[in-house]
C-alpha cells in the first residue's frame, strides 16, 4: 500500500509494532530499532516514540492482558502480532488517543504488516478489553508482574534488597523522568542561563544542592535549547552531575575517566576544574568513543581519547598514576529503567552476574593506577545491591590499602533523579607496610 493510501494512523502503529518485536527478537536497544525506522512520517515521529516507549515500559502488564484476553496463545513466531496488540490495549489505557481511533487504526495496522486474517483478531481483542476493563484492571493488583509491570526476577531482586522501598522503586521506573540540563559554568552562570531560557519561553528551575543542574517543567528537544550547540549546557540527569563533584578537582591533577563514552561525565570534569594537567577518557567500544569526541568538540574541551580495555591497563597506560579515577562502570543500569524502558525486557538475571563480575575485575584492575593520596569514584545507575554495596565491601575486603570509603545512594524517581549509586575509595598517602610483599 503506498503512504497516501494507508488509512490515518495505521501506518505509525504497524512501525511501532514492528520496532517493539525488533526489540523483543533481536535484542537490541529500542533506540536502535527506532533508528532504523525511516518509514513514518516526521509528524507522526513523536507518537511512534509514545507508542514504542509506552509498548516497552508497559510490556509485562499489556502481555498479562493479552493473554487474559486471547482464547488461544500466539505462536513463537507472532511478535509482530502480539506487539501489535499491546500496543493496541497501551492506547486505550495510557495514551490521550480516542478509543475508537485506536482500535480502527490499530486494526487497520494489522493489514499493513500482512498478518493474514489478524485484523477481526485485533479488533475482538481490544472490543473485548473495552467490555471487561473494570475486572482486568481489579485483577491486575492481585499479580506483581503486572500490578508493577516489571519482570518476576527483577521484583524479587528489588524487594529482596530493598524491602522498605521496593515498590516505591518499580513505581519510580515507571513514571516519566524530567529533563535535566548541566550548566557549563566555564561559559555562563546558572542564574544567566536561567534567564535566558525563560527569554527563550522555556519554564525551568535551578536544583538546590548541584550547582550545575536545571530543571525543565517540560521535555524539549535539544536543537531548541538556547547555546546548546555552542557549549553552553549538555544533557544530563542531575544524579549523573553529582560524579564531577565527588571526584573533588583540583588544578594539577591527572584524572582517568575510565569507562568514559558517550562522554557525559568527561565533559563535567573537564567543565569543572579549568587547570587539570591531563584528562584520560577510556572506553573499549571505539564507536562509543567517537560520541566523547563530537561531545568534546561541542564543549571546546580536549581530552586524551584512548580505546582500551579497562580491565588491562597495561595494553594503553604509561605507568604514571592517576590523582583522580572515575569507574562509571557497566552495570545492570536498573536505576534509569525511567528513561530507557526497553531495559525492562532486554535485561536478564545472568546480565547482573556478568556486570557484577566485570566490576570487580575493573576495579582490581583500576586501583594500582590511583596515585597515594589519591581518589576513585565508582558510580553505577543500578541500585542492586551486588552491584553497588555488596561489590565494594568484597573490593575493600580484599584491597588492604583502602584508607576510606563513602558512598551514596538515589533510588530511582527520588529527587527527581535517577537511580544512581556512588562509592568514593581513599587510597592513603603512605602504604601500609603490610601491603608491601615481602623481600626474597
Ligand atoms: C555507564 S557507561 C559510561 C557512561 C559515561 N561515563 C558517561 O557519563 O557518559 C559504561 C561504559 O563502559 C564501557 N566499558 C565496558 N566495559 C569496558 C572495559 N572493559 N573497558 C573500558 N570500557 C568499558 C562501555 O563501552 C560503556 O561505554
């Protein structure tokens, strides 16, 4: 069917279902899959992005419905259909689109995925919804899968670590995130930048404990930001600015920016302190490597760019120490399910005992590159506990020459920041003799 001839809003909803089983079969990011969609409408770009998001952050309570309300299974082989479908029962429960819209242009869907005789299925499924809504919605308290609409392992993680708050948790994952802004202050004032947003109609406010952070009252794009494209503000959750600040800059020091790319927090450093000696961003993806590049070069600031290994410093250090390491280490990155909903189904159980694995060797690794007297700040955007402070009690069990440790924790939705976990490790100025291996 050529565009014209498609029926309103048909097409939009056959690529949303399209990109959510992409995302479901080939286990990539939505963002990716989102990429490869060139086939809607620029109009239609930001209700594919509520249709996809809402699909995915939605997933497990519009699957438990679907299933309620098919009187047989799909097959293995009906992504698409089954996507369909939620994305269907998503608009009649979470999106501003009339009812009846929804259900004709989502049946007329069906007919341009070719899913052959699907669409008097659609239509039953989402009629039947509409007739027994009250009951589902009653029903669906009674099941955590989807009271919470999160996977079953992950709500017993979440409630086994954090019994007092682990619903406050999956309801925070569950609720649209802010848009915070960084100021770079090497450039402007928070309070300048301030005005120039509201000159801009732009309704925004300052955070009280970051220096840096703005928060927008709405999402905007960001080619509409004042100064964005010279310098003057990045991108960034306001937990994610706490990092720069933690690593306490000072002029002089050489700091490792460990895990660096797409560069958020290289920017901040760099931004933070003006007379670093020697700024290192590492990442081993070089394709990610180049986002710190591009993200540099809008700031003006240079860093030494390295793709390398983390885990085996030797390969890429020159064997001078670091006064500064920053380990935003890969992590089950649970704590920002708010802004990347597709994590709710990509992830799985043996991801968080590989992350939880390749932590400990990074910091094993990391940690003879600390200068005496020096600092490492670990962070992770998760706030499972193996991850966070079960990971640094092993560390520091077994690394005699910890002199300190200080940690911080943000739950998900809490100040309105992401879950977001920090550990600041002291290394003493002189060794303890006991760490010195005895003479031969
Ligand atoms: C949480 S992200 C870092 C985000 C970044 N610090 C920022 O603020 O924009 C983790 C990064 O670790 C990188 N990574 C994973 N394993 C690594 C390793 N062994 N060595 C170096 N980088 C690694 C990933 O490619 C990813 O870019």
């Amino acid at each position: 069917m050529s565009h014209n001839a498609a029926p309103a809003g048909a097409e939009v909803r056959a690529a949303a279902a399209r990109i959510v089983a992409r995302v479901l079969v080939d286990r990539i990011s939505a963002d990716d899959a989102l990429e490869g969609e060139t086939s809607v409408h620029l109009r239609d770009r930001s209700l594919l992005g509520a249709l996809v998001f809402g699909a995915l952050r939605w997933h497990h309570r519009l699957e438990w419905q679907t299933a309620r309300l098919l009187t047989k299974p799909l097959k293995r082989d009906q992504e698409e259909l089954g996507a369909l479908l939620r994305i269907g029962l998503l608009q009649l429960q979470e999106l501003r689109v009339p009812p009846h819209a929804a259900v004709s242009a989502t049946v007329d869907a069906a007919a341009l995925l070719e899913l052959r005789s699907a669409a008097g299925l659609v239509n039953a499924v989402l009629r039947r919804f509409q007739r027994e809504r009250a009951k589902l919605e009653s029903d669906i308290q009674t099941v955590p899968e989807a009271r919470f609409s999160h996977a079953a392992w992950l709500i017993n993680a979440l409630r086994n670590d954090w019994p007092d708050d682990w619903t406050r948790i999956l309801d925070g994952n569950n609720a649209a995130a802010p848009m915070w802004l960084r100021v770079n202050l090497r450039r402007t004032t928070r309070a300048a930048y301030l005005e120039t947003l509201s000159a801009a109609g732009i309704a925004a406010e300052a955070a009280p404990d970051i220096a840096t952070a703005v928060r927008l009252a709405a999402p905007q794009p960001v080619e509409s930001l004042p100064g964005f494209s010279a310098g003057q503000v990045s991108v960034q959750d306001i937990c994610a600015q706490r990092a720069a600040p933690l690593l306490e800059l000072a002029a002089g020091q050489r700091v490792l920016d460990a895990c660096a790319a797409p560069g958020g927090k290289t920017g901040h450093i760099l931004e933070a302190c003006a007379d670093l000696a020697e700024v290192w961003a590492v990442d081993r993806d070089g394709e990610r490597l180049a986002r710190v590049a591009d993200n540099l070069r809008r700031l003006e600031l240079t860093a030494r760019l390295v793709t390398g290994d983390a885990t085996a410093p030797a390969r890429w250090w020159d064997g001078r120490p670091f006064d500064r390491i920053l380990l935003d280490a890969p992590c089950s990155a649970v704590g920002v399910i708010r802004r990347h909903p597709d994590i709710k189904v990509l992830r799985r159980p043996e991801d968080v005992d590989g992350a939880v694995a390749l932590q400990a060797k990074l910091l094993r690794a990391l940690w003879p590159l600390l200068a005496p007297g020096g600092l490492l700040v670990y962070a992770t955007c998760t706030v499972l506990r193996r991850e966070n402070g079960d990971q640094m009690t092993a560390f520091s069990g077994a690394e005699p020459t910890i002199a300190a440790a200080e940690t911080w924790q943000n739950l998900p939705g809490e100040a309105e920041g992401d879950g977001f976990y920090y550990a600041g490790l002291r290394k003493p100025h002189a060794l303890p003799t006991a760490s010195v291996p005895p003479q031969p």
